[in-house]
C-alpha cells in the first residue's frame, strides 16, 4: 500500500519513492496518476470547504481593524497632500521664474509639470506592487512615503524649470505605490465589512484635496501674507513654506506606520514564489502550486479585468482633465475666458471641493454599496463626468454680464459663481465616487489572493498612464481653444465632455461583463 499526503505548497505527493519507482514500466503507473488526479479533486473540494467555513458567516460584520486602517488612510493621505498643494500656485511660480517668455503659455508648462508626475508614477507603478507580493506591502509602503516626502521638500526650493521637473518626476516615481496601500485595504476587508471601511478609505483622497489646497494657497509667498515669515529665505524661495509644512506630514505618516503598521500580506504568499518555482514534476505527475501568482499577460486575459483597465484609463483621464482645467479655467482672466481667480480663490475652490468629496464619501457611497451592485454605481458614476465640463463655460458668462458701470463685478454675480462652483464640485465629486467603486472591482476581479497586488498594479498602471497623458493634453486644449476662439474659446468644453462620454461606454460593458460573471 502506499499513502497520500496534502501539502499547502504540494497538492499530493508520494510518500514512498521506492514504490513509485518499483511501478515503473509495469502499467502500475497510470493507476497511480488516476488515482493522484481523483484524490486531488476531493483533496481540491475539501480545500476549497475549509476556505468557506472560515469566510465571515452572512450577516455578520468583521470587526473592523481600526489603527490598521487608520495608517492606511493616513498613508494613502500622503500623496494628494503633495500632488495638489501646489495647484494654488503653480501657474504664478512659473510666470515667476521667468521660464516662459509668453505668459499665455503658462498652462502648457503647468500641464507638463502635473503630467511628469504621473507619468513616472505610471513607470514604476507595477514594479512597486509586484515587488509587494515579494517582500510584503509594509517596506514598500514605507519606501515611497519617505521619497515622496523628500521631493516634495525639494519642490520648494526649485529654481528652474530642470529642478521642478527633476522633483516632481521623483516624487511620482515613489507615488507609485498607490497600487500597494489598496491591496492593503482589499487584504484588511472583507464582503461583510468593506460597506464601512471603503467610505473612510476614500475620505483619504478629498481630505488630502482640501488640505493641499489649503496649504500652498495659505503659505504660497509667506513672507507678503504673515510678518513673522517675512525672512530673506522665504523672500528667496516664496513656495518652500508650504512644501516644508507638507513634508512633515509625510514624516508623521512615516513614523506612525513604522511603529505600529503590521504586514498583511500572508506569510504564505511571500514564499509562493519561491515554492513555485521550486515545484518540480514527480515522475509522470506534475506539481505545481494551484494560488501561483500570476503574469500579467495571464491577468490582461481575464475579460473583466480588460474592461476594468479600459473604463479605469477613462475614468482618470477626465477626472484628471477637470482638475487641471478647472484651475487654469480659474485663473484665466474673464475677458480671455476665465474666473480670474487668485492663488486663494483657487485653493479655496479646491477645498470646497474636498468638503463636499467628504459628504459624499461619508454619507451616500454606504448607501450605494449596501442597495446596488459596484459595476452598475460604476457606470452611472463615469455617465455624469460630461456635466461639469458643460456647466464651466456659464460661469464665465455670468461674470463677463454682472459688472456695473466701473467694470466692477456685482455681488449677485459673485453668489451666482460660487453658487455654480459648488453645484460643478458636488456633480465632480459624485462622479469620482467611481475610484472607490473600482477598488472593489479590482479585488472581486483578481484570479486568486496572490495575484491581487499585480491586479491593482495593472488597474492603476492604466490611470497612471491617463493621468500622464490628460494634464498636458487638456491644458493645451484649453490654451488651442482659447487662441483659436472656436465655437467662443469653448471647443475645449465639447473636446472633454465627448472624452467622458466615451468612457460611460466602456464601463457599460463592465457592467454586462459583470452580470455575465454572476449568472
């Protein structure tokens, strides 16, 4: 008789060499292999019963680790902090350095500045998440919030157009380990308990939009607003202020995670592969690792997932082209198309912005995820993306017919503009609800738990790549129009908006996909 015995990294395996040698060339051989493959079947199925007595019972919710996700949020926080604190201020610094001879042509470096960011991002975006799956998510974690903490104090002592691109290509290059702090989420969360902890994850992203704002419109030129910084260094360097006070949140989240974050990923999966390339055929049966991770060639042929990559590329690019618009639309003055908004205004904006990203986030996404399936609230989400690309243009409109006799602007006009800001931001808002949708469709879409840093590795490379491309292509969109004067300066309006529309069609078919999956 010989015995068969389960390995988590071996499914069976021959307890008995000799045996199976003496059965060599006797025909014994194939029996043996019939019987392997019944025994790994119910071996397979009894796996597969003891994974689902240890999923969370229906009904009950997972208690919630909360310092575990307090660091990821405080983590995740790090990079909107530093990519929009210099919105405020970005077009006024490059007029001030004097890199362009033509101020009308702000928006163009301005966009190449915010797409290098992400364009590097994009390059190492991958990397950073498989090398997660290898060593773990803590280390990497801890990588990239100390780099992205280091550039963004460089940034601020940035004297030409050389070092600001240095800097923030940098700084996008450690951002890339967005992929790694969501598989974080996806390993700390479950089904019965990710209705909660999604919506205070995404509070991440719209607190780090109106703190960023608020602090490079607040501290950008320190030494003109507040007499106590009124030093030769900050005279000499106007925006160091508020990437000093940036970095050190980036310290704090560095120190807090260093201290008291644990690894998620399981012990397991740090050896698997290892254990998979070690995996060897025994005679004429082969074992191999049934949770190996995969390539990613074999993840961009799972159909969901495509159309999870395709809708995402779409979703980034327009949520990255309202961004930077909206503060080069801010900032233009009203006889050339624009609100004519100061640094202030426009951080102020930013963060109205964020305030109401956090009503959303707090009290509908809960709601959205308790009644309806994430690909449909996807979907719906990416159909409004068209509206705030619309509604902008009238806001001009108002300003240009509510000034008085001394060209001065009206208060009713001012009302009607915020008022208008306020509705463009709460329908923005709204509509990047989809991000956090996605988080969830990434995690239902990975093949297998080992694979799930490279699946959010994949999904984020592509809104990189959007990210990268939408800043330069946009701004210089809007600047074309704006010299060209079609359709009055707004062909950029009907450029975007069509944009968007054609990303509602491709989260379209991840919904169908999705029903086809279920049923």
């Amino acid at each position: 008789m010989y015995r068969l015995r389960a390995s988590s990294a071996l499914p069976v395996a021959l307890e008995d060499d000799s045996l199976a040698q003496g059965m060599s060339g006797t025909g014994c051989v194939d029996d043996c292999i019939t019987a392997f493959d019944e025994s790994a079947a119910l071996l397979s199925n009894a796996d597969e019963a003891v994974v689902e007595s240890q999923m969370p019972m229906p009904g009950k919710m997972t208690p919630i680790p909360k310092l575990q996700l307090a660091i990821v949020c405080l983590v995740r926080l790090l990079e909107p902090i530093g990519f929009t604190q210099l919105f405020p201020y970005i077009n006024e610094m490059v007029i001030k350095l004097n890199i362009l001879d033509d101020p009308s042509k702000v928006g163009f470096v301005s966009g190449l500045v915010e797409s290098v960011f992400a364009a590097f991002q994009l390059i190492s975006i991958y990397h950073w998440a498989k090398a997660s799956d290898a060593i773990g998510r803590r280390p990497v974690l801890l990588l990239g919030a100390t780099g992205m903490g280091l550039m963004t104090f460089l940034f601020g002592f940035s004297r030409n157009l050389t070092s600001i691109l240095i800097t923030r290509s940098l700084h996008g290059f450690f951002a890339g380990n967005i992929a790694v702090v969501q598989s974080v989420l996806g390993e700390l969360s479950d089904p019965t308990n990710q209705a909660v902890m999604l919506p205070i994850y995404g509070l991440s992203w719209p607190l780090g939009t109106i703190i960023g704002p608020m602090v490079g419109g607040t501290f950008s030129n320190p030494a003109d607003k507040f007499p106590l910084f009124d030093v030769p260094l900050l005279r000499q360097y106007p925006y160091a202020m508020p990437c000093l006070i940036t970095s050190v949140f980036s310290v704090f989240g560095i120190a807090l995670a260093y201290f008291f974050m644990e690894e998620t990923l399981p012990s397991e999966g740090k050896k698997l592969r290892k254990r998979s390339k070690e995996a060897k055929s025994y005679g004429s049966i082969p074992i191999t690792s049934a949770a190996a991770p995969l390539s990613a060639w074999q993840l961009l042929a799972i159909p969901s997932l495509r159309s999870l990559i395709i809708s995402g590329f779409a979703l980034s690019f327009v949520s990255a082209a309202f961004d930077t618009v909206f503060v080069l639309f801010a900032y233009t003055p009203i006889e050339v198309g624009g609100l004519a908004f100061n640094a202030s205004q426009i951080g102020y904006s930013l963060s109205v912005s964020g305030c109401l990203s956090c009503i959303v986030q707090l009290f509908i996404t809960p709601i959205l995820l308790q009644r309806f399936s994430c690909a449909k609230m996807y979907h719906i989400c990416m159909s409004f993306w068209p509206v705030p690309f619309v509604i902008l243009p009238f806001l001009n409109l108002v300003l240009r017919n509510g000034r008085d006799e001394f060209g001065e602007i009206l208060p009713h006009a001012h009302a009607m503009v915020w008022s208008g800001i306020i509705l463009v931001m709460f329908i923005s808002r709204l509509t990047c609800l989809a991000f956090g949708f996605g988080i969830i469709l990434a995690k239902e879409g990975a093949p297998n738990p080992s694979s799930l840093g490279a699946t959010n590795g994949l999904v984020q490379m592509s809104m990189s790549l959007a990210r990268a491309i939408s800043p330069a292509f946009s701004n210089s969109t809007f600047a074309a129009s704006l010299e060209s004067n079609v359709l009055g300066g707004n062909l950029w309006v009907v450029i975007l908006a069509g944009i968007a529309c054609l990303g509602s069609l491709a989260s379209a078919r991840l919904v169908k996909e999705s029903c086809a999956r279920k049923y």
